[in-house]
C-alpha cells in the first residue's frame, strides 16, 4: 500500500489546497461509484500541454489508478518542484469495498510495523520506484528523502516528507503530502505536492489532504 506513493512523489516534477468557494466542481468515479469534489481555488482540470505531462505521470505509476489530477489554472509546464493536486486508488482496491475504520485500521498496523515501512519506503522501494520512473521517462531517475508516515486521525492515514528527485531532465526537492482514506467504500489517495518543503509548508499540505478529503462526496453508483 505504501510503496506505490514514491513512484507519485518522483513523477510530479519531471512534469513541467483546499477546497475553493467559486462553485466549481470536478467529478470522477472509481470502482463504479462516482464522487463529486468542490475544485479549490486557482485549481483547474489540465488542459493542454498540462493534460500531456499528466497523463505521462499517472503512466509512471503501475499500481494505482489515476482519479483525478489537478493543476494550477493556466500554470506553464516547468521541470522541477510543482502544486498539484492528484487522487489514486490502488488497481487491487478499484472493486473493494472497504470502510473508512477497517482502512485506518489496516494503515494503523502498516504504519505500526517497522518492517512494513522498511520494505515501502527503504533503499528496495526507491530503487523500484526509480526504475518505473526511468522506463517511463526513457532517462535515469533516483529518488531519496524522507518521505514516511505522520501518524492518523478519524480521516486519513497521512504520509509527507522531501523527495529528492535526480535526474538529466530535472533534479529538485519536491515536497509532498498523502491522505490514505475511504470514500463511499472506495480507498482514495489524496495527493498535495508544494513548491516550500519547510516543516511547516509540509504540515500545511497535510491540512490540506484531510480539507480535500472531507469534501468528496458520492453521487450515486453505476
């Protein structure tokens, strides 16, 4: 469950919030089940070049099922640190349903567990999550840093940290936060990257998974 995250944490920047008051809306479905979720502000679908390098990102990322992706609105494509926005759910969840409590459950013992986190996070999953990233990309990447897990609440599992991401197309420290939650009986990764990786910035995206997190509402089945 874990270590697909690193693979989300090195894509976003060899591309190129909470939610907003305006009305606007972005629906996806997972699973069959469809959720509606209130666009934060200055956020938009890609569009473009931005729906290009998306789509090239959510390839990188074998595990998972891309949701949703959201960009800044009319934000150039740049190489490096980026803000986005970006919702999974693991291609083995897309079809199971699993409550909030016995997900956070699930998490609470993972993240319990010194040897689970060794194998998602340690020197074998980097190197694995680097390899995709270099066969998607067609150049090396290497991926460090201390992206982990920040402990739960009623809402999300969270994990944040500072990748640092090397590599010919770009090398930079990318900040990034995951909420690990269910909605509607579906497991959703929530997804903020930033452009400050100061503690408190990293703290602020965390708010900002669980802020996303409570706004996603069902509307309806298949």
């Amino acid at each position: 469950m874990l270590k697909s995250a690193l693979i989300v944490v090195g894509a976003m920047g060899l591309i190129a919030a909470e939610p907003g008051a305006d009305g606007r809306l972005a629906d996806f479905r997972v699973g069959g089940v469809s959720f509606t979720l209130p666009m934060p502000d200055g956020y938009c679908l890609p569009v473009g070049a931005q729906a290009d390098v998306a789509q090239v990102v959510a390839a990188a990322d074998t595990e998972n099922v891309t949701d949703l992706t959201l960009t800044r609105c009319g934000a150039p494509i740049v190489k490096g640190a980026n803000d986005v926005t970006i919702i999974k759910t693991p291609r083995k969840a897309l079809m199971v349903p699993v409550t909030r409590a016995e997900l956070l459950t699930q998490i609470g013992k993972e993240f319990d567990n010194p040897v689970t986190i060794a194998n998602a996070t340690g020197d074998k999953a980097l190197g694995q999550a680097s390899k995709s990233l270099t066969d998607t990309f067609g150049a090396k990447v290497a991926l460090s840093g201390t992206f982990g897990p920040r402990g739960k609440d009623e809402m999300c599992g969270y994990m944040a940290g500072v990748m640092h991401v090397e590599s010919p197309l770009a090398t930079y420290d990318q900040a990034l936060a995951a909420c690990l939650t269910s909605v509607g009986g579906r497991m959703l990764f929530i997804y903020r990257s930033g452009l400050k990786n100061d503690d408190a910035s990293i703290l602020q995206l965390m708010r900002e998974t669980r802020a996303i997190a409570q706004s996603i509402k069902t509307t309806g089945g298949a």
